[in-house]
C-alpha cells in the first residue's frame, strides 16, 4: 500500500518558505561580501605598506640630496685656495659654522687640504698627534671622481648616535686640492621617520650596508642585527623590494621592503600577523553582526506577516468547514488591511448568501412535491376503490342481480366518478 504524504499547514509553509527566501540571499551575499572583505583588506595592506616603505625611502632619499647640495654649495675651489692664509680660514669656519647652524642634523662640516690643514666647523680640539692624512676619509676620497662618498653607519663617541659621513673631493683643474666631509646624525632621521609606521605594533627600520640597523622607531634595536634572524632577510637583502611573510621569535611578520638608490639602505615596515588579523576579524565581525541584526529583523518582520496571512487563511478555512457542515447562519470576518483578502471575505459571504437562497429554494421545492405527493396518494386511494365499486357491479351484471334501474343509475355515476379521477390523476402528472 502507498504510503500517503504528510502534509504540512500553511502557517508552517509560509514561514519556511519566506524564511528561506529572507535568509539564504542575504547569507550568500554576505559570504561573498567578507571574501571580498578579506581580499580588499590584504590589498589595502599591501598597497599601504608599499607606500609607507617609498615613504622612508623617499624621505631619506630627498635628505642625502640636501646633503650633497650642501657640499655642492660648498665646492668653490676660491674658498680653499689659499687656506694657510689667516683670512682665508676665518672665512671657511664662518661658513661651515653657519652651515651647521641651518642644519641641526649636522654633527659637523671640515676640511683638509693635501698639506695636512684641517679646517673643522665646531672648531672641536683633536688630539695634538691627529694626522688628517692617514685618516681612511682623506686617503679614500682625495682622488675620487665620484660626486659623492657615504660610509657605514658609527656610534659618534660624543654624542653616542648613530652618525654617518659624507665625503667629496674638490676639484680645480683637474687635480684634487682636498676633501670636504659632513658628519649626520641619525637620530634626526630617526625622529622623522617616527611618524611612518603602520598599526599600533608596527615598526619602521633602516638597515646599511653591513646590515646594521641604523634607524627604527624602536629605538632599542639601533645599532643591532635584529632583522638577521627573520627567516627571509637573505630574500630581502637580495632583492629590492617585496612584501614577505617572516618568522621571528615564533610570531609572524608581514615585511614590506624598499631600497633607497643613492646610498644602498634598506628601509622595511613590519607589522605582526596577529595585528593584520585582528584588525581584519573586527572589520569581518561588525560586517557579520550587521548581517545577522538585518537578519533577525527582516525574520521578525516576516514571522509576524506569515502569521497574520496564515490566521487570514485559516479563518477563510474555517469558514468553509462550516458551510460544509450546513452552517448558514454566519458572516466571515477577516479583519485583513490588504485588497485582495477584503475581496475574498466579500466573495465568500456572497458565495454563502447564494448557497443558502439556493437550499431554502430547493427545500421549498421538496416540500411541494411532498403535498402534491401526499395528494396523488389519496385520490389514487379513492380511484382504486371507485375501480372496485364498479368490478363488483359488472360482477352483479353479469351474475344477473341486477334487477332495476337503479342500479343501472348509480353504476353510471360510479363510472363517471372513475372518469373524474383519472383526469385528476392526469392533471397533477401534466
């Protein structure tokens, strides 16, 4: 035997059917929405990250620039001519002192010519066995043609920064006179930079040539080979820029990194993975609870319009139990706002109103037939006896008891009674 199909009400289909059609459109599309999120967040990391790193190295770029304009400036050969002359020395200390007024990032500006004679700004004492000749400055640059030289990053031993020199060779006529050189400290730099970080546990960091690190918003780490440890520094030592994930001391690091072309330097920006993550999981958690609220406020909304549909489906559903139970004597009220539940309430009462009229018009009916019925009764009762009267005087006839005219007389009237009878039978059939 076939097994008959459950069936379910209509308060319950209309609630998960519009449920369904509530929930799962907006649940796809906040599913996409939060990959989109994803991947939108880790583009916009990447792009920030790339541009704070062209930042640093920007920044460091446009100040060894100013440096060399500095000594550009200062690469009259006039001024260095006659420098055993009193004068003439007064006038380079006045100008490299006012040079390192201007410039407060200047720890110093000096200069010795091919004699030994050593012009220093600060007009700072050396000791008296100091040879500016045998110093690696001076034998390094005096022949350069080079428009500049820069050293590696030293810990200035007054000040216990982070310094780094500049050197250039001057010229005239071809044949070297002497070397000019600018000490910088880095601290300035440093300061500068403070500024170019991402995130609150975001850090910016310079590293030399010899891999030291010699600018970094984290002050402690200047002058060590922290960034030696990631597990990619050989990949960012050998190429110029990137973005990388980094291990060190068992947490992860995005790493962005650029390279400054004027002096070689590393400038990175590392931020932790569980930073990027949780700044993306707050962005992903007030999309999904935005989500969620739209949700249960849209299922509340449809909840209640379900059940006020279905009450209205129900109450036109009693109301057809009743007629079918004969009940006639009722009004169906939906108490509905809407147009189309209005018309089926004035349908309905309508629809019953007719159905009604019809019965009373049909129960009218029966009982006519009934009474014309019931008549019908009688007077083929009263044929049927005129039938017999009339067999029992043939009978008389013709047993011949009939002996007078009298007799003659009332069988002619019985027979006309017969006749009378029939027509009546005749006419209630018509």
């Amino acid at each position: 035997m076939k097994k008959s199909k459950k069936l379910r009400s209509i308060k319950t289909v209309l609630i998960l059917g519009t449920l369904l059609l509530v929930i799962v459109p907006p649940v796809i599309v906040s599913a996409i929405s939060l990959r989109v999120t994803s991947v939108a967040y880790n583009e916009m990391f990447s792009t920030n990250s790339e541009t704070l790193t062209n930042i640093g190295t920007n920044f460091i770029n446009s100040e060894i620039k100013r440096y060399t304009d500095i000594m550009n400036s200062l690469s009259d050969s006039n001024l260095y001519e006659k420098i055993e002359n009193n004068i003439e020395k007064e006038v380079l200390y006045d100008t490299f002192n006012n040079i390192l007024q201007c410039n407060t990032s200047l720890v110093d500006v000096y200069y010795s010519d091919k004699k030994g004679n050593l012009i220093i700004g600060s007009r700072k004492t050396l000791p008296s066995d100091y040879n500016a000749l045998e110093q690696s400055w001076f034998k390094d640059n005096i022949n350069s043609d080079k428009e500049f030289s820069i050293t590696n990053s030293y810990k200035d031993t007054n000040t216990d920064e982070m310094v780094v020199s500049m050197y250039k060779s001057i010229m005239k006529d071809g044949n070297s006179l002497g070397v000019l050189g600018l000490d910088i400290n880095l601290s300035k730099l440093s300061e500068a930079l403070l500024y170019v970080k991402q995130g609150d546990e975001g850090d910016i960091a310079v590293v030399d040539n010899t891999d030291k690190i010699i600018i970094s918003s984290n002050s402690n780490l200047v002058g060590s080979n922290e960034q030696l440890n990631y597990d990619k520094w050989k990949y960012i030592s050998l190429n110029n820029n990137g973005l990388v994930t980094s291990k060190y001391n068992s947490d992860k690091y995005k790493i962005s990194f650029n390279t400054e072309e004027l002096t070689g330097w590393k400038v990175f920006v590392k931020v932790p993975l569980s930073e990027i993550y949780a700044s993306r999981n707050k962005l992903i958690l007030i999309n999904g609870m935005s989500t969620v609220g739209l949700l249960l406020i849209s299922s509340i909304i449809v909840v209640i319009a379900s059940l006020r549909v279905s009450k209205l489906v129900c109450k036109v559903q009693e109301g057809l139990n009743r007629v079918a139970d004969c009940e006639f004597n009722f009004r169906l009220n939906v108490n509905g706002t809407t147009t189309e539940f209005k018309e089926v309430e004035e349908s309905f009462n309508k629809m019953q109103s007719n159905i009604a009229h019809l019965v009373n018009q049909v129960s009218s009916s029966i009982d006519v037939v009934n009474k014309e019925t019931e008549d019908s009764v009688t007077i083929s009762t009263n044929i049927l006896t005129s039938m017999n009267d009339v067999s029992n005087t043939i009978n008389q006839i013709a047993d011949g008891t009939m002996h007078s005219s009298s007799d003659l007389d009332d069988i002619s009237s019985k027979l006309e009674e017969l006749s009378n009878n029939m027509n009546n039978i005749k006419n209630i059939v018509e």
